[in-house]
C-alpha cells in the first residue's frame, strides 16, 4: 500500500505545477489534452468522492506540459484553461469528452479525437 501524501507535500505539488507548466502548442505542433481527478476513494471502494480536478495537456513532439487544477469538468471550464495554456493555430487531440465539443467553436483551435490518424491542420 502506497500511503498518501500529507497536505504540505499537496501544496508543493500545486505551486511546482503552477510554476513550472507553461503555454504549449503552435503551428503544426499537436497537443493531447484530458482531465482527470487526483484522490482516494471511500474506504477503498468506489468511485472517487474526493479529490482535486486536474486539466493536463501534453505537446507531442517535446513533451512539454501543463497541469492546472479545475473546479469542474464543465466545457466552460476547459475551453477557458485551454485558451489560457495552448497556442494558437494547435492542433488538439482529445478523448471525445463532451465538454470538449465546444472546442470546435474556438477560431484558433481544432480538435481531433485521439483515435484519428490523419493529420489535420488549421490556421
């Protein structure tokens, strides 16, 4: 069993996330973008009931990244973090969640499911 870390360790996490994730994507450049959450489950059993919301993105040919902790899954929420952390004219590949449907609305992004293999780009 792996013990969980004590809140201090919780709260460097986040600040080392905070300020080490930087702006990801560009021209030609494709960015995997999913949303997870980090917690435990109740008595071990379960879905997860607690936990922080997380937005990660990961750009393919760097491995550059970001991680920010969200409040909800809502498409709001996600198109506000993207267009805070993906450059414009990206190309983003998701995992067809429905709060990223919304991305197709973004002038300066496209989104592809992670299953296509065509490349796709748009300016």
């Amino acid at each position: 069993m792996v013990p969980l870390p004590s809140i201090g360790h919780l709260t460097e996490g986040k600040f080392y996330l905070e300020n080490h994730s930087e702006s990801i994507g560009g021209p030609r450049k494709i960015v995997q973008i999913d949303e997870g959450k980090f917690g435990r489950r109740n008595y071990n059993r379960g879905h997860f009931v607690e936990g922080q919301l997380v937005l990660g993105g990961i750009e393919r040919d760097t491995n550059k990244m970001f991680l920010v902790a969200v409040h909800d899954r809502s498409s709001q929420t996600l198109t506000d973090c993207m267009q805070q952390w993906v450059l414009p004219s990206t190309t983003i590949h998701t995992d067809c969640w429905i709060a990223y449907d919304r991305l197709g609305e973004q002038p300066h992004l496209c989104n592809l499911p992670w299953g296509l293999k065509i490349d796709f780009f748009r300016e």
